[in-house]
C-alpha cells in the first residue's frame, strides 16, 4: 500500500502540469455544453435511437461502437441516459487536447497558454455537432483520441510505436472514421517541429516513413479484412485512377469553400492571424536555414489544411455535413500550439488564440441555446398538427388512412436572426418537421400515437392528389378523404 502511494506521488508530482491542464480542459469544455445539454435535443439519429432503442453502428463499421455502448448503456436495447454520454464525451475530449499538449510541448517545453491554443479541437462548431449526439458523441470522441494517443510512444522504439499506431488506427476505424486525418495531421507538425528544433532530417524522414507505413497498415487491415461497404448518403468508394485528380481537386474546393461560408468574419480574421503568428515563431526560433523554415512552415499550413479533411479528400461521394469536417479545428488546434511552442514570448499568438477560443466558447453558448428554441418551435407546430388532426372524422383504427407531408416549417423566426450573424447554424440545426427526408418526418409519426394513420413518406412515389381541403390556417393546410390525410406546412 505504501509503494503505491509512493507512486502515485511520484505520478503526481512528474506529471503536475498535465493533470492541472487536463482538468482546466475538463472545466472549458464542459461549460461549453452546459446550453447543449440543457437543450435535451434529440439530434437526427438520437429519434431513432430514442423511439426503438436499436444501436446501428456495425452497418458502417463503427464494430467499437456498436459493442462499447452495450457496456455504456448496460443494455443491448438502448435508452436515452443523456447527458452521460456526452459527459464521457467531454472527458474524452479533456484527455485527447491534454495529450496533444503534452506531445507538442515536449519539444519545446510546456506553457500554459498551450490551453487556449488547443480549445478549437472540441470547441470547433463541427465537433459541437458531434458533442450533440446523445448516444454518438462519447464514440465520435474515442476516435479523437485514438489518433492522438499513439503519438505519445513516438520516441518509445519502432516495435512499440508501430503497434500502437496500427492499433489506433483501427480504433478510429471501428469508432468514426471521420478522424482518419488526425493521427497524420499531427504526425506532420511534431516532425516538422521537431526538424525546426534541430533534429536530424534523416530521424524525421524516419519518423515520417515508419508513421505513415504503420497508419497504412491499419487502414489495409481494416477496409480489406473488417469494412462493410457503404452507399447511402455517403461513399466508401475511391476515386479511380482515370478520375482520381479531378475528384481530389473537387473535394479539396468544395471542402475549403463550406468553411469559408461557415465562417464568421472574426474567426477568419483570428485564423489568418494564429498561421501568421505560427510562421513567425517557427521561423524566428529555428536553427535551420530561414528560407527553409519558411517554405516548411507554408508546406505545413497548405497540406495540413488538406490533410484535415482526412481519408474523405479520396473518396467519391464523401460527407460533406459539419460532424464530417471538425479535423479542421484539430489543425487550428496543432497551428496555434506550434506558434506557441515554438516561442513561448509570442504575444500575437497567444491573444490570437485566446481570442478565437472565447469566440468559439460563446458561439458554443448560442448553438445550444439554438437547440432548445428549434425545439420549442417544432413542439409547437407539431402540437398544432396534431390537435387539428384528432379533430377529423372517423381518425380511429379501424379506418386506416395514408397520410403525407408537405413542406416543412423551416426555422425558429428567432433561429433565423441567428443564423444571419452564423452561417453555420443553417447547416448545424437540422430539419426538424417536414417532408422529403427521413428523420423530418420521424418526430410526428412514432412520437405520438395517431390512431388510423399510416405514414405515406413524403418522397413516394405514390402522391395523393385532389383531395378535398379539411382544415386551413396560417401555419398548416390539412386535406383529407376516406384513404388519405395530406399535411401541408407553411
């Protein structure tokens, strides 16, 4: 007993500054979820999960999630125990940026300002998607932190290191494969800082070489031995060789250009001003020639910009969605802890980051809040539907009618003031009541029990026309006949 007191002391004490930042970190992001959670918004598949309580991971080989959330929920059948999992998310979330500290300050040394730096990988509005899921959020996590973790045996030996990317990578794989740029993303940046430091170019070639070899290795093993292939929404498919540039460069264009657009013109400001810094401070203190320095750091900031869309940039119909892009706050993440890291004295840098990080933890404030007015505005329209609809004749089950909607109700007047200062709320709060897409129409037929109702989704190709109008008001037109009840929203 007293051997491990000893060495949890000696624990204690090495690793002081990692575990004071961990728990800073903790703190940070989980106030940025305080208005998510309070929102207690069923995001797209939590309805699904919610409802019927299936899992559903394994169909795109997520076989970690699909099995790890049994032990999470302590049930096959899934219930909704939020916001447990998104807690389980944040302290997952806490330990990968308290990690990543750690691996790029030990070439340099630690500085706390290294917190502020790294806040855009949890606090990116396309990993607050993620944090939204109830039942995805702490898996999403997990695949963060797979990327990251191997990093830390970098220096451990060839046996050690290769083992623990190949099996990083596989987790990542089963979890959620939008991290699949992460681990060579960050790869990128210790060796390039490492080389900047005055490390011999032969060891980070090395590094580079046995990295990208073992992450391949996992990669190989996973799609040829584990992958199931999709084609829904998205692709598993590669680009061809015949196509293979022009898919590349129409990924690479589409991707930079949603992130423009989603972007607040002080976020782009910021941005443009932690590379700037970034650039500076590499060049500034390296023992290396300072043309060389120059070009690496521009090579540095373009490729990796690329490399943040992951495995995504190859694939022929990737995904497109804001949880599918956070590796984009990861790279923010790695350019401003290198500009710090490489001068602990950079002002510029450190104000730079510490003013995108607030402006990401109020916009995190403002999404929830955003949530929980959605929310409010679709129990409102829905109850409205529903209190007309229980007024038609003979809606009972033993008259069973079809019945379609058409439209939808759009967003809260208020979600909409909004989204006119953030872009990106238009694509981060999904469409809540309305026809032509699955989970718009999954709130008001399996919430709510309709008697005599049978749901005619709105993309059949079966359309009920010339239907006599029941009931119209400002929100909602309701025609109706004796096979079907046709919903119009306004």
């Amino acid at each position: 007993m007293n051997s491990i007191k000893i060495n949890l002391a000696e624990i204690s004490a090495k690793y002081s500054k990692e575990i004071r930042t961990f728990f800073v970190l903790l703190f940070l992001y989980g106030l940025s979820m305080i208005s998510i959670i309070r929102a207690n918004y069923n995001y797209i598949d939590d309805l699904g999960r919610t409802a019927f309580g299936y899992r559903g991971w394994a169909g795109f080989s997520r076989f970690i999630s699909e099995y790890l959330s049994v032990f999470v929920h302590t049930t096959r059948e899934l219930n909704d125990i939020s916001p447990l999992p998104q807690i389980l998310a944040v302290i997952i979330m806490a330990l990968a940026s308290t990690f990543l500290i750690h691996i790029v300050s030990s070439i340099r040394g630690f500085c706390y300002w290294s917190i502020a730096a790294v806040l855009p990988l949890g606090l990116s509005p396309y990993f607050l998607e993620c944090l939204s899921y109830k039942f995805d959020s702490p898996y999403m996590a997990l695949s963060v932190l797979a990327s990251i973790f191997p990093l830390l045996f970098m220096d451990k030996g060839i046996k050690i290191y290769s083992t623990m990317v190949i099996l990083g990578t596989l987790i990542m794989c089963m979890t959620y494969q939008v991290s699949s740029g992460i681990f060579l993303l960050c790869t990128m940046f210790v060796v390039a800082l490492k080389w900047g430091n005055g490390h011999k170019f032969t060891d980070c070639i090395k590094s580079l070489i046995i990295s990208g070899v073992n992450f391949l290795i996992g990669i190989i093993i996973f799609r040829k031995i584990l992958m199931n292939p999709v084609h829904t929404y998205v692709s598993t498919d590669i680009a061809d060789k015949n196509s293979f540039f022009d898919i590349v460069s129409r990924n690479i264009i589409t991707y930079f250009s949603i992130l423009e657009q989603d972007s607040v013109r002080l976020w782009i400001i910021l941005f443009i001003t932690i590379c700037f810094s970034f650039v500076v401070s590499y060049v500034i203190n390296s023992v290396r020639p300072k043309y060389k320095t120059i070009l690496m750091a521009s090579v540095l900031l373009v490729v990796g910009g690329m490399f943040s869309y992951g495995g995504y940039i190859i694939l022929q119909k990737p995904l497109f969605a804001p949880r599918g892009m956070y590796g984009f706050g990861v790279f923010v993440a790695l350019v401003g802890l290198s500009a710090i890291n490489c001068w602990h004295k950079n002002i510029l840098a450190k104000l730079s980051c510490l003013g995108l990080s607030w402006a990401l933890l109020v916009f995190s404030f403002t999404y929830g809040n955003v949530l929980a007015e959605q929310k409010r505005y679709t129990d409102f329209r829905t109850q409205l539907v529903l209190s007309d609809l229980s007024k038609l004749p003979d809606l009972n089950n033993a008259h069973l009618r079809k019945m379609q909607l058409r439209g939808n109700i759009g967003k809260s007047p208020i979600v909409n003031r909004m989204a006119a200062k953030y872009k990106v709320l238009n694509r981060l709060v999904p469409k809540t009541l309305g026809a032509g897409w699955h989970w718009s129409e999954f709130y008001l037929y399996h919430y709510f029990s309709l008697p005599g109702v049978q749901q005619l989704p709105g993309w059949s190709k079966e359309q009920p026309d010339n239907i006599p109008v029941i009931f119209d008001s400002c929100y909602h037109t309701i025609k109706a006949n004796d096979k079907y009840i046709l919903v119009e929203l306004k």
